[in-house]
C-alpha cells in the first residue's frame, strides 16, 4: 500500500515533538496503554492493520503488563489485526533473560489473543549478527511490501532512552548511527563488548507515530541534554529521532522530567 512506504530522502526531518510529563511510573504505563491502543484502534479503523515496532526495557515492560492485564485496553484493541516488530535485540536467543522478544511474550503477547504469525523477532541467537540484521531487512521488505529505495512505514514506534542518551541499540560512537540506507544492521558496542541488533535511523524517522518513554531520576541528565542541549547525535544518539512526516511524543514521569527548563514543561498534554 502507498501508505504504507516513503522513498528514501523524502522530506527534511521536522522536529515536531510534544514532551507529555506525567507524576510516576504507574501513570507513564497507562499513558503509554491509552497511547498504544489509541494508535492500534486508528491504524485498524483506517487500514485493516497496524504494525507496531515494540522496545525492550523496564518501561516499556510496565506498558506491556498493564495492555495485557486491563481489561480496557484488551477490549479496546483487535488484537489479531495487529503485526508485531521489534525495534533492537540483544545478542542472545529468544530463550534468553536479556531477549526483548522474550520479555514481551512473557508480559504481553502469550497472554494476549495473538497470531503467532503476525510476530516477527529479530533471530540474536544468530553466531553472525549481520546475518539476523540481513534476514529482519528481507522479512521487513516482505512483509511492507518495500521496493529499493523505500523504508517501511510504522504505526507506532516505541522507544526508551539509557542514561547516556542511546536509543534502541544506537550507542554513542557507534556505527549504526551513520547508517542511512540499510533497514537494519548489526552494531557493535564497545563499551558492552557484545553487537546488538536494531532498526536504522531512516526507519524510527519514517513512523507515523514514535513514542518516547522515560522513566526515571537517572534519566533526568540525559533528557535534558537531548531536549534542550546543543544537537551532538555522536554523543546523544536519541537527538537522531526527529521524525519527517510523523509526530514525536516524550512520555516522561517527573523524576525524569526534574532538569526539564520551564519552556519544555509548557510542552506538556495532559492526555495520552
């Protein structure tokens, strides 16, 4: 589908975000619900489908939980319409405490009305990281139906942020951020002496929707610095996301928020 793809280059990223500050964790989860089956209730509505890249982390795991176990959220969303991606793994097999795909199944989707074959997982059990990184850009282009030169085109992302401002597996100094034409790569990370798996820059930028979620008084320094700090993407890797034709949101509990100047607080919504 059209709406599906956008050709590589199309359009200058706009920084068109919204920083949404809620009081603690618990309200940043069900911010992060409402959020998720708003955008999955629209995309179904309007295509018959929505594709969703998920995040690993704490966070996103409170997210998860509270879609699985509030019976708002699990009545309001077709969950057999919905096709699940990941945004980056870690190097480990799906059995693995440190796999993402293995704590959002545990959380969310084996206890969710989900078809198996609407999940697609990044293979980290793979010895050779590129060659997983290499069969996620064939399942990608497959199932988006992408020709060269086109990204796909996301639903919603969701992403976290570390405390030295990485993104997904987008490590400062790394060579993952300088990638703009693969749809995804192994990147290996020094300071973690391991490689990871992720999605590229052009894909986070190509979502419709990307959502931030920070939670934390370890992450104040670091948002701080990428909302408000000179453009140092080398350093600061999450000052890459500025979708070009898609809305960014911050979702940010108040200990994360803390450092944020009175200008960005007016940035709040007070809704999902």
């Amino acid at each position: 589908m059209r709406g599906d793809v956008t050709p590589r280059g199309a359009g200058k990223p706009a920084a068109r975000s919204l920083v949404q500050r809620v009081d603690d964790a618990s309200a940043l989860h069900e911010a992060g619900a409402a959020k998720f089956a708003s955008a999955a209730v629209q995309a179904i509505d309007a295509r018959s489908v929505f594709r969703v890249a998920l995040a690993g982390g704490s966070t996103p795991k409170g997210v998860y939980a509270r879609l699985a176990e509030d019976v708002r959220w699990r009545s309001q969303v077709q969950w057999g319409k919905i096709q699940f991606f990941w945004g980056d793994e870690r190097h480990v097999g799906p059995d693995h405490p440190d796999s993402n795909y293995r704590m959002a199944c545990e959380v969310m989707l084996d206890r969710l009305p989900i078809d198996p074959a609407h999940v697609w997982r990044m293979k980290g059990e793979y010895e050779d990281a590129a060659r997983a990184a290499d069969e996620y850009e064939r399942d990608l282009r497959s199932v988006f139906g992408l020709s060269d030169g086109q990204f796909p085109r996301f639903d919603l992302i969701l992403l976290g942020m570390g405390a030295d401002g990485h993104t997904a597996s987008l490590f400062p100094g790394t060579d993952a951020l300088r990638e703009r034409r693969r749809l995804a790569v192994a990147n290996h990370v020094e300071k973690l002496a391991t490689d990871r798996l992720t999605l590229t820059v052009p894909v986070f930028n190509n979502g419709i929707d990307v959502l931030f979620l920070v939670q934390g008084p370890d992450k104040a320094e670091a948002l701080k610095a990428v909302l408000e700090g000179p453009y140092d993407p080398e350093r600061l890797p999450a000052q890459l996301i500025q979708p070009a034709s898609g809305h960014l949101t911050w979702l940010v509990d108040s200990a994360a928020a803390r450092l944020l100047s009175k200008d960005s607080r007016k940035a709040q919504s007070p809704g999902p």
